[in-house]
C-alpha cells in the first residue's frame, strides 16, 4: 500500500533497515526488492506474485548510504557510482534458521536521480522441484514428456517471458536426468542455482565465452544432455539444432509466446525447417497465473466483453470468482501463483507440415488436433475451478 507520507529512517543505520527490509521481502515472498530514487522521495517496491507494490518511501538523503551499504555487502567499487554494476550477497534473514541464508543478486544501475538497486531474491524452494510431476503439468502431457527425455538425441524447448518460471521447469527436468550414466553439462547466463551431477558453465560474453562459442567447445565434451540458458541468434541457434540433430539431448529456452511460435523463430534465424521438424521434439510454453485469495473469494458475473473474449458457453458463466481483497492477501484478491503450461509434441503430421512451410495458424490448428490445451484454454479451465479469475487469465495469455 502507498503511504502518504515518507518514514524518517534518521535515526535508522542503512545496514539495519536493509535487514529489516530484506527480512521483509523474504517473509512476504517477494521476488524482488526495487530501490529507486526519484526527484524528491527514495521509492522501495517489492515484486510479489509478479506484481510490484510500494512497501515504503524514504528521503533521498538516504540513498547513498543504502547504496554504499550494500556494495560493501557485495563486495563491489564503492567509488564507483557512474557504471552499472552486478554483485551477490548472501543473506540471512532473522526469521529463518542460522543455518539458513538467502542468496540474492544485485543489480545497481546509476539513473539521473542517483543509483537505483534491484535485489533479486533467490530461494532454493522456489527455483527447482525434486520430481518433474510436481511442475504442475498435466498427467496426460507429463508421461508424453517423460518418454522424450529418456531418449538420446532431440529438443526440447522451455518458452515464456521473464519470470514465468522457465528456469525452475529447466532446472527440475535437469534434476531428473542427473545420474552418473550421463554427462549433463550446462550453459548459463546466469547460473542460478548449483545442482549436483550437473557440470553448469556461466557464459561471459565480454571474454568471448558467449553462448555460440561456449556450445562449440561443449561438443567437444562428451555430453549426452546440454542445456542453453537461452537461444537469443542465429549462431547458437544452428549449432544447438545440429546437436540435437547428432546423439544429444538438447533444452533450451526461447523468447516466444507460444509454442508454435518456437517453429517460426528457429525458421526466421535461418534454420532450414527440414532440420527444425526433425530435432523439435517438444515445447513448453509456461507463465505463472495468480490464484485468487481463498479468504475473500467471491462470486462474480463477468462482463459481456470478457464473456466473448474467452468465449465462455453461457451454462458456465455464473461459475466465475474474483477476490474482492483482504488483510490476508493485502488487498489484491490474490494469494500465491499456479503454472500453466502448453505442451506441443512434435509428431508426424506437424514434422511434414513444417516442412511445407505451413503458417502459424495451421500448425497451430494441427497441433491442437494432437491435443494440444492452449495457455488460454488451460487458463480458462483454472478459472471455472474457481482457482483464478477471467482477470488474471486476459492479463497472462496472449490474445490470439
Ligand atoms: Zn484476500
């Protein structure tokens, strides 16, 4: 909640009200702690469930105490205020156990008013699952899944906007191929989480160890699985295609929307679609919809516009829910996040129709006929089970 009025942390040292702070990032689960200075007031914003929301507002004096105060933390150039710098702080919050600590990655970057500060929390719990069925994808998609990662060769796609929770899907399938029968090796940017009976590999692209370079050498290492943070140009894009093309098991992620939108992007970086249908085994496209709050639920009836833009039959419409906000969620209607996903096989029928050169909305309609649930269907159905709201569901799916 905004408050009118700014706290005077006068009296406050810098280091304990970041513990302070930070301690109540970590108990409120929040993903991220923004500090950003503006013309007159310092802002402090914390990312919950995806949405930012401003926790406090400070004097502007204080920013270059809290910035120093934290590059000391990090370990970074305290005389340098003019150039972006990265760091990593290991953290322990009063509320957890003293064996306990949070890691977080720092990000400052020097605005017209003063440094601003993005604190990344990063929870174990929250990056990686033990077992690939507690993702939350569906039994039927699951098992298909299942039977793609014991084999050798192939590609599997993780795709989503930030934050969808793409690296924890990444992380969890590589947690299951871990075993000491396979060389499962790892290119990151960053490496975000440590997992054992992985060999994981931060790029660094202003040493020419960039993701293209980096894959090239990795060949050479007798890998059978290889995982690439993400498959940003053309370079990377075809020797990771040639690679699960020759006896290796290949995950990446993507930048799309959707799934048959990883097709058309391998095609736009000039790989030949002949070569795209047989390496792409599967793509799984994710995001993170909000649950509505259990403790302020309320039925609703939904607007007409909304009714025919999820075009909803009419004996369902008065199944919807919306959370009207509370104490327990802080008055947003939401409590905690679900992922959904869209899972497309790659079988015979979209292998020969990608290489025809078929558009986005045939390979789209066949891969439905496969069984396919769109991001929007899935969402839909979350909706009618009373998990989430029509809301969440326009503002997380795209709008084909
Ligand atoms: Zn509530």
């Amino acid at each position: 909640m905004a408050k009118d009025k700014e706290t005077d942390y006068t009296e406050v040292a810098p280091q304990d009200w970041l513990q302070v702070t930070i301690t109540k990032a970590v108990s409120m689960g929040a993903s991220d702690i923004h500090i950003e200075p503006e013309q007159f007031r310092l802002n402090v914003r914390f990312r919950i469930d995806g949405i930012l929301r401003v926790i406090d507002q400070l004097h502007l004096t204080y920013l270059n105490q809290v910035i120093s105060c934290l590059k000391v933390m990090s370990g970074l150039n305290i005389a340098e205020s003019r150039r972006p710098q990265d760091g990593h702080i290991v953290f322990r919050p009063q509320t957890l156990a003293p064996t306990e600590s949070v890691d977080i990655r720092l990000s400052i970057f020097p605005t017209v008013f003063g440094e601003a500060a993005v604190l990344r929390i990063q929870n174990r719990k929250d990056l990686i699952f033990d077992k690939l069925d507690k993702l939350g994808i569906e039994p039927y998609d699951l098992e298909k899944l299942q039977f793609v990662l014991r084999q050798s060769e192939g590609m599997v796609l993780v795709t989503g906007p930030g934050g969808s929770g793409k690296t924890t899907t990444l992380y969890t399938i590589l947690n299951a191929l871990a075993s000491s029968q396979r060389n499962i090796v790892t290119l990151e940017d960053p490496v975000e989480l440590r997992l054992n009976g992985v060999r994981q590999s931060q790029i660094h692209p202003e040493l020419g160890f960039d993701f293209s370079q980096g894959l090239r050498s990795i060949l050479r290492q007798d890998a059978n699985v290889v995982m690439v943070g993400e498959i940003r140009d053309d370079e990377t894009a075809e020797i990771s295609i040639r690679a699960a093309l020759t006896g290796i098991l290949f995950l990446a992620s993507i930048h799309t929307t959707n799934s048959v939108g990883a097709i058309i992007r391998f095609i736009e970086l000039g790989i030949p679609p002949s070569m795209v249908a047989a390496a792409l085994r599967v793509v799984i496209t994710q995001r993170l919809i909000r649950n509505v709050c259990p403790n302020c639920r309320e039925k609703i009836v939904p607007s007409d516009k909304i009714v025919q833009f999820c075009r909803i039959p009419k004996d369902y419409q008065s199944k919807f829910v919306q959370g009207k906000g509370c104490s327990e969620c802080d008055g947003t209607g939401y409590k905690g996040r679900t992922g959904i996903f869209e899972v497309m096989f790659v079988n015979e029928d979209l292998q020969r129709m990608i290489i025809e050169g078929a558009a986005f909305t045939d390979l789209e309609l066949q891969a439905k006929r496969n069984g396919m649930r769109t991001l929007k269907d899935v969402a839909i159905s979350l909706a009618l089970n009373g998990a989430t709201s029509l809301d969440e569901v326009i503002r997380m799916t795209p709008l084909h």
